[in-house]
C-alpha cells in the first residue's frame, strides 16, 4: 500500500513543515513517497525565464532541479528520508521500511508523455508518479485551505492544482485527496490505521 505525498512548495518556510516531515518519517515507513514542490526555487524560475524570454523547455529542466532542492531542503529537516530518482529506487527504500523522497528529474526526462509546460507543476508530477509506481493513494498537501467540495476542475480554475492536473488524473486508480497543511492529524490517523 504505497501513498504519495506532495508537499507543497508553499510550505518552504512553514512551521508546520516540520511537524509534516516528522509524522511522515515516523508514520509513513514503507508506505510513503515524497514529492516536493518547487517553492522558492521554481518562483526563481519563473522570474529568470520571463526576464530572458527562454522557451518552456529550459523552464521545465530547470523547474525539476529546483523541485530536485527543496527534496534536498526536506531532506535536510529530516534526514530519515530517502532520496529516490527511479521506480526501482523508489521500491528499494519502501522494501527497506523507509520513507522515499523523490528526486524527478531522470524519470521525468525519460518520460515522452509529459508535457513540458507551466501547465504540468508538482501537482500533475505527482499524479504521474502515482500512475507510475501504482499507488493507492495521492495526497496533495497544499498551504491554502481548501474547499473538499471543490472537483478537480474547480480546484484547477481557482489555482489550488496546475492546469494540467486534471487530465492527468482522469481515470487515476487509486484515491486522491486534496488538503491543507492543517489536515496533518487527518492523514496521521489515516496511516496510523493502514
């Protein structure tokens, strides 16, 4: 029973980081995988490439590598977490009883259906991942309260999610919840009791 777990890039400088990162290392051996948001670093990104007017193709590269340090930042606040850049890495470190923490940027490159565009974020990665290493479960842990009546689509229009993320999840097999980093005792309870 594999779990994926994005966390928000919007939580970079959160207190409640933290306490996420604690509970998941503790709660989440062998059942989670971590997939980090851009943050700070993607933002960055953004502003250099509408300074210098460099296509979306640069822009998507260098959006994986700043995804690829806030996995190094989460790390970081938590060392129990696991780096992983492939499926089989990914499987290795939850065979192990640990607690994965994605690094993207090999898979993804690898991976022709991906589009490259600011349409596909760490939202639409995430649910990729989940397709592609057959997980129960995506959560994505936003800093935003957010409505659980809101559809994806909804979600989508409102920004919550990346324009893309509802194509990709369309006809996802496994369950996906939408939550705000104040819902940590909610998903507690829900690994505690799987």
């Amino acid at each position: 029973m594999t779990w994926v777990i994005k966390i928000g890039g919007s939580l970079s400088a959160d207190p409640l980081l933290k306490a996420w990162l604690d509970m998941l290392a503790e709660y989440g051996l062998g059942k989670i995988v971590i997939v980090a948001g851009g943050g700070p670093y993607a933002e960055e990104v953004r502003a250099a490439q509408r300074c210098w007017n460099f296509d979306d193709a640069i822009a998507h590269r260098m959006a994986l590598l700043a995804m690829e340090q806030y996995a190094l930042q989460l790390q970081g606040i938590q060392p129990a977490l696991v780096m992983a850049d492939s499926a089989a890495a990914i499987e290795g470190a939850l065979r192990d009883h640990k607690v994965a923490i994605w690094s993207p940027r090999a898979m993804t490159l690898a991976a022709p259906d991906i589009s490259v565009s600011w349409d596909i974020t760490s939202d639409s990665l995430a649910a990729w991942l989940a397709k592609t290493i057959h997980a129960k479960r995506l959560i994505l842990v936003k800093s935003c309260c957010v409505d659980v009546e809101h559809g994806v689509a909804e979600l989508a229009r409102h920004g919550v999610v990346d324009a893309g993320f509802e194509k990709m999840v369309r006809d996802a097999p496994f369950k996906i919840d939408v939550i705000s980093k104040t819902d940590l005792e909610s998903v507690r309870e829900g690994l505690a009791t799987s």
